[in-house]
C-alpha cells in the first residue's frame, strides 16, 4: 500500500476576510474531491485572509498510480487564475518505511 501526500501553499486574490477566503477555498477543497477522489482539506493558516494551505492525499496499492494522481492534482491547482501557488510539498509513503 502507497499513501502519497502533497500541499499546497497558495496566495489567495484580492481577498480581504475570512468569508471571502471560504469562497475560494471551498470550491477548490470540493472539486478535489469530486474530481480526483482524494482526501483534501485546509490545513494551516486558518486565520490569514490572504493564504491558505491545503493537503491532498491519495492511496493506492501502486506508488506510480499515486504519483500520477499526485501530478494531475498538482497541474489543476497550478492552473488555476484566482491563486498564486507558492509552493508545495510532496511525499509517498509506503507500508513498509515503517519496519
């Protein structure tokens, strides 16, 4: 079992409050989701208007499928017009870095 992880460290466009942070994030943090069937979620900076920090995750019983779905993850918030992508972060464990 592989279990791949990316972040994403993004600045957000003219946003000026919490509310409208949550109109940028949410549609994102859903289409993930939907899109690529990962687990996603806001992971730091909460409570900064501007940035924003989201985690995808991914599990397969194949470390190239992770990898794959990692890099189409990481082209789709890439491409995105209303975020500056900062920069991101990415690893894929597997059940054996353990022993």
């Amino acid at each position: 079992m592989f279990v791949g992880t990316i972040t994403f460290d993004l600045l957000l466009g003219d946003v000026r409050s919490l509310k409208q942070k949550r109109a940028y994030v949410r549609p994102i943090v859903a289409e993930l989701r939907r899109r690529f069937e990962v687990a996603v979620a806001e992971v730091n900076h909460q409570d900064l208007h501007r940035r924003a920090e989201i985690g995808v995750a991914v599990v397969s019983a194949e470390e190239r499928r992770c990898a794959e779905v990692l890099d189409a993850v990481e082209q789709h918030v890439a491409r995105r017009p209303e975020i500056e992508l900062l920069s991101t972060g990415r690893r894929i464990h597997n059940d054996e870095d353990d022993r």
